[in-house]
C-alpha cells in the first residue's frame, strides 16, 4: 500500500510533468482545436492508458533487477537521478516555443476509436517514455511499504489516472486553451521552466537520498 504522503508527493510531481509542453498533450491539444473536444479527448485518453504498458515494463524490469542484486536497485536509481537531472536542464535551456497545430490532425476520417488507438500506440511505442518510467517510478518506492513491484504497479496506475483526467480537460478545453497559448508565446516558458525545476529537484532528491 501506498501512504497518503507518498501519493500526494508522487501526483504533485506527476501533475507537474504532464502539464509541461510535450509531444503527447500538444498532440491533443492540437487535435482538440481542429477537429473537436469529443476527438481530443479519445486522442488524450489513449495517450494516457498507453502509459500502463510503460509501468508494465517498469515493474517487470526493476523487479527482475532487486531480485539479481539488491545493488541493481541503487544503481537504478542513480541512473534515474541521473536522467532526470538531465531532462530539468534540457528543459531550463528549452526555448519553450509552442507549436500548436491547427491544421487537420491526423488526415484519416477515422471515428473516436481509431483516434484512441492512435493516442495508445503513439505513446505505447515512445522509448522516451519507457526510459521516464523506468527513472520516475523507482524513486517514489518506500522500504517498509510493502513489494517494490506492488508500489510500482500502485504509482503507474496513479499516473495513468492523473493523466487521463489531465488530456481528458485538455481535450475538452482544447479550442479555448489553444487559443490562450496562442495570444501567450512565453506562456510554454514558463511551463518548460517549472517542469525543469521538478525535473532537477526529483533527480537530486533521488541521488542524494542514497
């Protein structure tokens, strides 16, 4: 079981990371705005269940490595912290330009089925999301709460859910938030910098803590 501390910290970050300018919510975004909120919210849906195959090989492959070594685990993580690190100064040093297409996204006439498979498979398939998971999961794990893979499969869940209600207003309110970010340039910015700043602090958290 996961505590409610441990929750709250790992939605607050969650909710942090998938509110910054991506590939996945821009995609929704921009599949709200010129086609409809019922597209981009079947779009944003599948992007968000496709992170459950990610926790899948998160869990498999982490507990596959505590069970060889109970070093993997540390080596893991700072690996992880590593990343993370990584990917807060990629994004303090991004230009935060937003590119929202208005355009006709995703040529095919396919009905709401077919956009949710789209979303499903475009993250299912991503490596870099693969490699996230794999660096976020592990650094929320708490010793004494319970099996690394049952807190794993418990905080992937927690993601997909945050993450399907996130993509589910953004393609909702699509049409209104693409025209926001649209009058606001600097607005991916900022949200690229706060993301930057999570990123960083999770990383050295996750490092550090060892």
């Amino acid at each position: 079981m996961l505590s409610p501390e441990q929750l709250l910290g790992f939605l607050v970050a969650a909710v942090a990371v998938n509110a910054s300018p991506g590939p996945d919510n821009l995609m929704v975004l921009g599949i709200g705005v010129s086609r409809g909120r019922r597209q981009g919210m079947a779009f944003g849906l599948g992007c968000a269940l496709g992170c459950l195959s990610h926790t899948l090989m998160a869990v498999v492959g982490v507990s596959a490595l505590v069970a060889a070594s109970p070093l993997a685990l540390t080596a893991l993580k700072i690996a992880g912290g590593a990343y993370l690190v990584w990917l807060g100064i990629k994004s303090l040093r991004s230009q935060g330009q937003l590119a929202v297409d208005t355009g006709n996204a995703g040529a095919s006439a396919a009905g709401l089925r077919a956009l949710f498979a789209q979303g499903l498979l475009a993250n299912a398939i991503n490596p870099k999301v693969i490699l996230f998971f794999l660096a976020f999961l592990p650094q929320f794990v708490r010793a004494g709460q319970g099996p690394v893979a049952w807190q794993m499969t418990a905080l992937g869940l927690a993601f997909t859910a945050q993450a399907a209600l996130l993509f589910g207003l953004l393609g909702y309110f699509a049409g209104s938030v693409g025209q926001w970010l649209l009058r606001r340039p600097r607005a991916g910015l900022w949200l690229d910098r706060v993301a930057g700043l999570v990123f960083i602090g999770l990383g050295a958290r996750l490092i550090l803590a060892l």
